[in-house]
C-alpha cells in the first residue's frame, strides 16, 4: 500500500514543503552560481532513466562553467569547477533543484538514484528492476557507499530497495542522508573513481557504443536468415544504430528476427542476381549471417558479387566447415584429434559395447546427421543415416568418447588471433548417439591447461590455415591430462560466448563482426589487448530442452525474468512452436545467460527453474527435460 499509493503522497507534500521553506536557500544559490558560472547558466539539465525506464530531464544546479581551450575544446571537469560549485556540491546543494522533480512526478525523495540513459541497453534483466520504482534524491545505495560503492554493488543494492521499499526504510535513509550531509561523509565532487568503482565496465561500453553509433548510424545492414538466434544480429546492429535488413524465404513464424528488423525481404539467400539488385537499388553497406554453416558459402558469394566486406575467402570457409580437413589440420599442427576409422578399411565388428563409434557427416553442423553405432549389425543402416545429410555423401567414423568436453572461442583482427572465452560444456546425448550442449559454465575448470598446452598451437593452426578475420569455436573432449579436438565453426555460434566477452571484458565477436561487415575492420581498438578467458566472475548459459511434440502452453517466462541472477533471456520456441528431434538443437526451447557467485550455486538455480518453468502439450504433458542434462 505505501509503495504504490502512500509514498507518492507523501513525496508530493513533502516536497513542496521543502520548496517553499528552502526557496531562500535555493534563491541565495542561484545568484550565487550566475556570477561564478561566468554566463554559463545556474541550472544542468539532463535525459535520465525514470520509472519503467520512461526519460525525463533531471534538474540540478550547474556548479561548472563552459570554458574551452585554444581549439575549442571543453576543458577538463576539475578546471571547469568551481570553488562555488566544490562548495555546493560538498553540502550536497546541487541536488536540491531535484526537488522540482519530485513535484512533477519524475522523481521520488528516495529511490535508486536515476543513471545515464546510455546505460540501458547494457543492463541485465535483474539490475533493470531498479526502474520499477520512480528514482530517487537519496537511495539505499547512496547511503552505503556512494562515490566509492563497485557499480554491481549499487545495482544489487538498488534491485534490494525494489523488494523491500517501505515507509521504515525511508525514513532510516533520509536520516542516513542528513547525517552524511552534515558530517560531510562520503560527499563532495561527486565523481568518484569511475574507472575502480565500474567493475562491470558500463562507462567502457557506453564510450565503445557511442563511438559505433558515430560511425555506423544509419548504415544499412542486410542479414542472411532470421532464424530466432538471428534476433540476436537484430539487436546488436540496431544497438549500434544500424539500419537492418532481414532476408530468407521463410514466413516470420519460421523466422522471427523479421518482425524486429526495420524491414524484411522475401528472397532465399540463394536467388543472387534478385539478392544483388536490391542490395544495389536500397544501398546495403554491409552483409552478415551467422549461427548456420549452410550460409557461409552464399553469404560469401554474395560479398565477393557486390564487392562488401566478407570476413573469410571460400577456401577458408571450405576448410573449417569439412570435418576430415579440419582434423588433419590439427594433426599437422600438433593439435590431437579424436581417434578416427577410415571408411574404406572398417569392419563393423570392430564395434563391440565398449568400442562404440560415432557416424557424422563431413559437411553438417548443429548435430543433424550425427549417430552413434552401438552393435555392428547396426553399421550399414547408421552410415546411410550420416550419409543422408551430406552433401559430399561423405562422412567421419569416431571412437565414441566419454569425457569432460571444453570450448574455446577465439577473436581474430587481421591475423591476430586472441583467445575470447574458455568454457566447459555439458551435453545432452540422445539414444542415438546425437548431442546438444544443454549447459555451459565460464570459466572452464581446465582453463590454465588449455592455455599451457595447446593455445599456442591453435594461434599457430588458424595463422598458417589463413584466417585473417572473424571468429573461431572449437570443442575439445579431455580426460584431465590431454585435449582431442572434435568440432570447430568459423561463425557464430548457438553458444553466444559474445554475452559473456561483453561483460566481463568490453569485447563482443558479434559487435565486431557487424563492425566488419560495415566498415572491413573487425574494430576500431586492439582487441586482443582487452580479450582474457580467465573471467574473474562465474557465468553460465542453460539451456532448456523439449521433448520432441507441438507446444501448447508455456508457464513460468516471468519467473524467469525476475531470477536475480537473469542477464538474458534468448527464446528459441514458444506455443505453436513444435520441439524438434532429440539429441538436435531443434528441441533448444530457451537459451538462459546467468551470472551466478560461484558453481556450489548452480543446483539450487536449476531447481528453482525446473519448479518455476513449465512446457507442456495438449494432452497436458510437461515436456521439459531434466535440467544441464
């Protein structure tokens, strides 16, 4: 009651209170600042977040001038303050105009204090709750740190006066304020360190998205397939202040990243000489596809037939996405791989249970094609199965392993090639042999080892192999001593490391990737002097999978929203939607990007989802399998 209906009351009253019995005060002030501000004005007006994220102009007194130097350039803060605005500001004063705010409706007395509106599109959804309140004069995150509170710290702070907002709580911070105020605690110039308080480099990322928009606003940017891990692409560009485009033959149903793009076309990526027309007559500046190894070819072709940036050459491409190449590449370059049959020298009765083989096609990613042989008589029906989802009808014979399996991504800037993130990865395995990562936790546990005995020799693999741009995922099997390599993707991939590169370093592949296509650089910056896998916080990407039916209903999107330790939300299925074939990246129903404190949580967070979250079909059936398994 008193949060949605008493406190606005009172803020009301009280405020206008304050306006009036403090009005010789704010009078005194306002001459005051007119002289010392040499004309410079004696009210700062600026754009904030407020409740529900709506923007409003916060009002404060102006405590610097506007002096520039020879060139015209403004000068530093700390030459533009001055001694009557270090005075306003040491007694708090230049917070009073806020006051006004409060008045209209914009502001509260207390709340989380109303930050930059760049900050928005870079919260997660948990720190994002600090709008369901109006923003404050004071907080409880002002009266616990202020200038010298980590920037996380605030958030969770902030989030925490959300769940417990009450009369007793603001009365405890307004006397906390007053007191610092008159002790002049924790008060003064008000800026703080910025760069030891942002330990999530917020001010990093917004100076990075300002400098994209500056350079890539407006540019028009077409995307190949719109697929649900293509509303990523979407949403990345349009953040950068890109124009996007959206095209593949599929309905929006089937191709979802349509409905957001500022427009789609109707045209398989394959129609060229239609493709190449429209890029010329609607001045497409870029083209990028990602998450399929099936695009990379026409997305390719399409470069080199208008002339666009394309990260990689066809033989480049070529080469990653065979497997049998692929894995002769790392046994040139001291890279150990899987133990391997050659189809022309094997016998099924090699197959014995504790020798199992995976049957894959040389040419397929996200699983499909894959199979696992358990019996010899089984062998000739396994291989037409592999041998149907080749093109080149051709196919690699595994030794089935049971092993830990690591991921390692990786950046690339004109050949130089940096290591992005190291994960472990836990698979779902079907009965058939096929596999789908239902788990992922950064930083892996064999980070070190990775990086001594084999990152050298992956930098040195892709230089000689001629990757000049882009970025590369590979998946290794290990038993604790040794790495076999087993899979790669010179593209994006469902894993969407780039979340995880973002918050922790300030580097995303996807970001740069959309650079690229743009501009034929992957950055404006060193990217590897900022890349470093060994993350100092712990995340995890889940994944919810399905049995195979048709969706009918979906319960718990809510819960999920509100899960503390919710970054992001990527949703692969909803109703209407039919799971697909076990063992597939088609039965993904939800990507779930979490920053937990540490691993001993994770099984707590995965009850609480598998209570919370709910899918069925239309016989009522909950078709969720178990979690990280």
């Amino acid at each position: 009651m008193y949060k949605c209906f008493f406190k606005r009351f009172f803020d009301f009253w009280i405020s206008l209170f304050f306006i009036i019995s403090l009005s010789p005060i704010l009078l005194v002030v306002t001459i005051w600042l007119h002289f010392a501000n040499k004309g410079a004005g004696v009210f700062f007006f600026q754009e904030r977040p407020g409740k529900g994220g709506k923007i409003f102009k916060v009002i404060k007194f102006k405590t610097m001038t506007d002096e520039c130097d020879e060139k015209g350039k403004r000068l530093p803060d700390a030459q533009r303050l001055t001694k009557v605005g270090r005075f306003v500001r040491s007694l708090s004063l230049d917070e009073l105009p806020q006051l006004f705010n409060v008045l209209k409706g914009d502001m509260a007395l207390i709340g989380p204090r109303p930050l930059l509106v760049q900050y928005l599109p870079f919260y997660t959804p948990e720190q994002a709750r600090r709008h369901e309140v109006r923003p404050g004069i004071s907080g409880w995150a002002q009266v616990h740190g202020r200038n010298h509170c980590k920037l996380s710290k605030k958030f969770e702070l902030d989030v925490w006066y959300v769940d417990h907002c009450s009369f007793v709580t603001d009365l405890r911070i307004i006397w906390i304020t007053l007191m610092n105020v008159i002790k002049r605690s924790d008060v003064g110039e008000g800026s703080g360190d910025m760069k030891e308080v942002d330990d999530i480099h917020m001010s990093e990322r917004v100076k990075v998205l300002r400098e994209q928009k500056a350079k890539l606003g407006e540019k028009r940017l077409l995307i190949l397939g719109g697929d649900a891990a293509s509303c990523d692409i979407v949403k990345a560009a349009k953040a950068m202040g890109v124009y996007t485009i959206v095209t593949d033959w599929y309905d929006t149903k089937t191709s979802p990243a349509k409905l957001i793009a500022d427009e789609y076309w109707n045209d398989s990526i394959l129609d060229y000489e239609t493709l190449v027309s429209k890029i010329k007559d609607n001045h497409v500046e870029g083209i990028i596809t990602g998450f399929t190894d099936s695009y990379l070819l026409p997305y390719q072709h399409l470069c080199e037939l208008t002339g666009l940036p394309c990260y990689a050459t066809q033989e480049v491409f070529e080469l990653t996405m065979d497997k049998a190449r692929f894995k002769q590449l790392c046994r040139d370059h001291g890279v150990p791989v899987i133990p391997e049959y050659q189809l022309s020298d094997f016998t099924p009765d090699t197959i014995t249970p504790e020798n199992k083989v995976i049957i894959k096609p040389v040419d397929n990613s996200g699983s499909r094609g894959v199979i696992l042989c358990h019996k010899p008589e089984d062998f000739d029906s396994c291989l037409q199965y592999a041998l149907s989802f080749s093109k080149k009808k051709e196919v690699v014979i595994e030794k089935y392993m049971e092993m830990d399996s690591v991921s390692a991504s990786y950046t690339i800037q004109d050949g130089v090639i940096s290591l992005s993130t190291l994960n472990d990865r836990y698979v779902h395995k079907s009965a058939d042999g096929g596999a789908v990562t239902c788990l992922s936790i950064y930083p892996s546990k064999y980070a070190e080892q990775y990086i001594s005995q084999l990152n050298d020799k992956v930098r040195s693999m892709f230089v000689n192999a001629g990757v000049r741009n882009g970025l590369l995922s590979l998946q290794f099997f290990t038993d604790g001593n040794d790495f076999y390599a087993m899979e790669m993707g010179h593209r994006l991939t469902g894993g969407q490391h780039y979340t995880y590169s973002k918050m922790e370093n300030g580097v995303s592949s996807l970001d740069c990737l959309i650079h690229y296509a743009l501009t034929g650089s992957m950055a404006d910056f060193d990217i590897s002097k900022k890349e470093n896998a060994k993350f100092n916080h712990v995340y995890c990407h889940l994944y919810i999978l399905g049995k195979e039916a048709k969706i009918a209903r979906v319960d718990g999107w809510d819960y999920l929203e509100r899960m503390p330790q919710m970054m992001r939300i990527s949703k692969m299925k909803d109703v209407g939607d039919t799971i697909g074939r076990d063992g597939t990246s088609a039965q993904k129903i939800v990507g779930l990007h979490l920053m937990i404190n540490a691993i001993a949580e994770m099984e707590q967070v995965l009850t609480d989802i598998r209570n919370h979250f709910h899918v069925y079909d239309e016989e009522g059936n909950d078709l969720v399998l178990e979690l990280g398994k």
